[in-house]
C-alpha cells in the first residue's frame, strides 16, 4: 500500500557530537513560568498553576536554517527557553520519577508574534496564529542527560546583536521540570519524542530582519539564530 500524497520528512533534532537525530514527535509549550517574565506581561506568578500550549514539530529550525520573519506581524519577540527531550512516554507520571523520561536538553527560542497572541488574548481566542507559526521553534542540538545531566540551575540568556536583552536562572523556574512533566502527563499521555519548551526569563523583546539572537543555557550550549 502507498501513500495518496508524498510523505515528508519526519521532524527531528541532531544529536550533539554524534551523526545521530532524535525524531520529534510534539512540542509542549509552558507558559509564564519565570516570575519577572510574569510580572512584565502584567500577571501575578504567585496563583497560577501551569499552563501550556503547543506548536508543530514542523515549525523547528535549525540554527543553520535560522529564522525568517514571519508575515502578518510587526512585534516578533524572542523567548530563550531550556528545552526537554522526552526518551520516554507516560502519563500521570509523579515528579519524583519525571527525570527518568528524559533523553536530553537543548536551548530553544519560543518565537512569538506578540502582537497577534495579545489580540488573541484580549478576545478570549486560541493562540496558535501567535505562537505556532512556520519556523516559531529554532532549536539547538540536543545533549543527552547522560552525558551533562539534569540542569536545575545555570544562567539562561539571550543577546541581540551583542546586546543583553534576557536574563534569568534555571533555578527561578516557577514549575521546575520534575513538576511541569508532573502536570503535563497528567493532561496529556506523553510520549518519545515530545519535546517541552519550559518557559522564557524576563527581558522579551522585538526583532527586526538582520538581526542575530545569541541564546545560552548555562551547561546546556548556545545557540546563534540569525533574522532573515
Ligand atoms: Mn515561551
């Protein structure tokens, strides 16, 4: 039997300092899970509990293929972000045992059109026009947890063209990793390949075409994303 259209390739990850991939299968989003990034999109960190949304496995990019300015938007931000990899699945997983879901880690940049997400807010509708657009996730390689572990704390930041823009620590994360995966499974099964994009620290703002994003996680890497 075929297919009645072509297939595509499968989304993945490359896996850092080997010729291997890590295929992707969705990609988990937590919102406002820094409490200055909360504060500065004007909500109270102290009585949320997470939430997420999501964006394709399509919309990766590498740091090679960068980030193309998307249409229908004139306020794009950059959202740094550690990424997790799930090597596992399971759902109502209990935090104590979250770690042993995870292949590895990778920095991310939730890429966002804020004005769209704001008009969508202020309507009580979806989001997915302001955050799963084409090409809203770039991604670094992936380092498997075997080999640098399991960041709890560490730098994560982002410059523009040299400047600082973001700023923040893993340790600030509202809902750490054990307990977003806590609440993440207990909503949806999850499964290998399912990538979360933990949250962005404070100091979101505006890039143009031109522009080169340098974004960091302290023991994870950097990665260089350039707006074309
Ligand atoms: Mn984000």
């Amino acid at each position: 039997m075929g297919t009645v259209i072509a297939t595509w390739e499968q989304p993945s990850l490359a896996v850092a300092d080997s010729g291997d991939r890590f295929p992707v299968r969705r990609i988990f989003c937590v919102g406002r899970n820094y409490a200055e990034h909360a504060r500065e999109m004007g909500f109270d960190p102290d009585r949320e509990p997470p939430f997420f949304f999501m964006k394709p496995a399509d919309a990766l990019r590498s740091e090679a293929e960068g980030f193309p300015y998307p249409t229908q938007s004139e306020n794009v931000h950059h959202e740094v972000e550690l990424v997790v990899a799930l090597g596992k699945g399971g759902k109502e997983v209990a935090k104590d045992r979250a770690l042993d879901l995870i292949y590895g880690y990778a920095v991310g940049l939730d890429m966002t059109r804020r004005d769209l997400q704001g008009a969508m807010k202020k309507a009580g509708r979806p989001w997915e026009a302001g955050k799963a657009f084409d090409a809203s996730a770039p991604c670094g390689e992936l380092q498997p947890a075997a080999r640098i572990g399991h960041p709890k704390s560490g730098r994560i930041s982002l410059t523009v063209n040299g400047e600082a823009r973001q700023t923040g620590d893993l340790s600030e994360l509202i809902w750490s990793v054990p307990e977003t995966i806590e609440h993440l499974s207990a909503l949806f099964e999850l499964k290998p390949g399912d990538l979360i994009f933990t949250g962005t620290p404070a100091g979101v703002g505006p890039v143009v075409p031109g522009d080169v994003m340098v974004a960091t996680v302290e023991g994870v890497g950097e990665i260089t994303v350039k707006v074309s």
